[in-house]
C-alpha cells in the first residue's frame, strides 16, 4: 500500500495501533462547517461523550467541543487483554440505557436476567455487546449517531448533522508527546478567538478541571503518565499554555493569546523556529493530518507493526516536524505543504 492510495481511499483514518494500547487524537467536524453546537447543545454532547467512554472503556484524557467540530484525546485498551464480569458488563449497559433505551435494543433489566441465566441466548448478547467495547471506530460511530439522532429530534432536522466518518493521529503514550497535543485540543478556543484565556472555556477538558470536575483532572493524570495530584501537575501543565509556568489575570503579555502572525510568519520565513507556547497557537497539520506523532523508536516501531497488519511499504516512518521547537516529537509523515497554517483557524 503507498502513499497515494491512503490519500485517496482515506484508509489514514483507519491506521489503528493493535496488540497494545493505542492513544488517539480524534477530531470529527459537523456537515459543510456549520455552527451548529451552541451552549446547549455542548452540555448534551458532553454528557452523551461520558457516557460513551464509560460503556465502551476507553479513557478520555483531554477534548474540546466547538461550535462546528470536536477534538478528543482517547486511550483505547488492548480488548485481548480485558477481562470484563457479568457485573461489569451490565455497569457500563446501564450507564449508556438506564432511561434511554432503544426498542432495538435489550434493556438492562432484560440483559441482567439473561446473564443471570447463562444460557446461549444471553451469552450470545454478551458477546454482542462486548465486541462495541474497547474499539475506536466504534466509540466514534455511536457517539456521533447517538447525538445526531438527539440534535435532529431536537431541532427538526433531517439527514446527518456530520461531514464524514472521523479523522485521527495516533500519540505516543509519552509525557512529552501527550502533553503537547492536549495543550494542542485546550488551545481551540484560543486559537478560534472565543477566549484569552483557555480556563474561560467552559466545554474543554482544561476549562472544567480548572471548575474542579473530577473526570477532568483525572485526564490530566493520563496526559502527565503519573498519579500526581491536580496542584501537581498543573503547574507543568501551564508552561505549555501559557510559555510560563503563570499568568496574572487581567495581564496580557506576549506569552498569552492570540500570537502575531506577522511576527510569526517573518521568523518561519527566514527559517526560525517558533517556541511550543506560539506554534500551539497555529493550526498544526501534524496533529490533524500526521498519522502519527511521537518518538523515533515509536515510530520505527509503529512502521513495522503497520507493515505486517496492512501492508504498508515505507522508505522512512520518521521525519523531522518542522517550524517549531519540538523537543523528541517526530512525524510519521513527511508533510509536503507547510505543517502550521498562519491564516486559517481551526
């Protein structure tokens, strides 16, 4: 499989990491960019979004809902290596249907007497509702279906509220590569003008854990790879926001905010390197259009596992990520257009 196929089959989307845990940069985008999530409609997406992470046991590490896309930052388990009970399975049923189950569906107290039955019928069903578990593609295909089912019912609307199926990155699950592309999803609505400050905005990951929401913070563990507490690592956290570890309110230095793209379009142009806390105020084409974004050896590594799952022949599976200060983060593409976008907003 080259280059040119994935480009044209857009079989990047489907690149998934197997036999291990796999970290993903997800991001969806609503039909011909229409603003169509206002406050509303944010808050149900938010909930829907929990409720999906619970039933299908992926870990949410950091996301950003905007008014015409969203960005997520998922863990997907290895299935294989998931042991799931009876109790368990019914748990996470009941957290997605208790209330809201469809006639198409089996609904929790239905499932509890099959289970606790343990004849063919029920473990048929069991095994239904295990295999929408622990997968990516599905995670998204049922988030998204799910919400647009509500919006249309909600708004009289008819047909898909979506512009396609989803795009995503593969992340090393490594503190610096983590790190980055959350500060990366936190930064939309710095990026798209909505606030200065990325606390401001209340349908972040980083907006909410600075209101004191658990699952939040909880994220911000996964992304720091360690069970630090809040106070911990929020001071790290800020040197990715901010190009500080502080930033006094009511202050805006060159540190914050929307950079000049003058400025930086005149250090890109003579060849600089512009700081972590000014590109991940850009629109990065590495984090949307990268495939993957890590170390060298994780990406060696990756190249290899993708050559025997579907084929991939490659001259390199790591490349250098232009235009910025990028510490060990690398590409899994070569991008050919430049890598950070000065005009467009994400």
């Amino acid at each position: 499989m080259d280059a040119s196929y994935m480009r044209k089959s857009g079989y990047r989307g489907r690149l998934l990491v197997h036999g291990r845990r796999g970290v993903y940069h997800v991001m969806s985008r609503t039909a011909c960019g229409q603003f169509l999530f206002g406050d509303d409609e944010k808050r149900v997406f938010l909930s829907m979004l929990r409720k999906q992470v619970g039933f299908c046991g992926v870990e949410l590490l950091a996301y950003c809902v905007m008014g015409n896309h969203f960005h997520l930052l998922v863990a997907v388990p290895d299935a294989d290596e998931v042991c799931i009970s009876d109790e368990d399975l019914l748990r996470r049923y009941r957290l997605l249907y208790d209330g809201d189950c469809p006639a198409s569906s089996a609904s929790p107290l239905v499932l509890a007497q099959l289970l606790a039955a343990n004849e063919r019928e029920g473990q048929l069903l069991r095994t239904r509702i295990l295999a929408r578990m622990h997968d990516l593609s599905v995670f998204m295909r049922e988030l998204k279906q799910r919400f647009g089912l509500w919006y249309n019912d909600q708004h009289q609307n008819q047909g898909t509220i979506w512009a396609k199926r989803f795009t995503s990155v593969v992340v090393e699950s490594s503190r610096e590569a983590l790190m980055t592309v959350a500060a990366y999803i936190d930064l939309n609505p710095v990026r798209a003008g909505l606030v200065d400050d990325p606390e401001d905005y209340a349908y972040s990951s980083y907006g909410l854990a600075i209101r004191g929401q658990t699952g939040a913070r909880h994220g911000y563990a996964g992304v720091f790879c360690d069970a630090g507490t809040w106070d911990v690592l929020l001071p790290r956290y800020r040197v990715f926001l901010y190009g500080k570890g502080s930033r006094s309110k009511g202050s805006l230095d060159k540190d914050f905010g929307v950079i000049d793209a003058n400025r930086a379009e005149q250090v890109l142009k003579a060849g600089g390197r512009l700081a972590i806390s000014d590109v991940l105020r850009l629109r990065i084409r590495y984090f949307s259009a990268g495939t993957a974004v890590g170390s060298d050896s994780f990406l060696t590594e990756l190249g290899r596992d993708w050559k025997a799952c579907y084929g991939l022949s490659r001259k390199r599976d790591s490349y250098p990520m232009r235009c910025a200060e990028w510490g060990q983060l690398r590409a899994f593409r070569n991008l050919q257009v430049e890598p950070v976008d000065l005009k467009s907003l994400d």
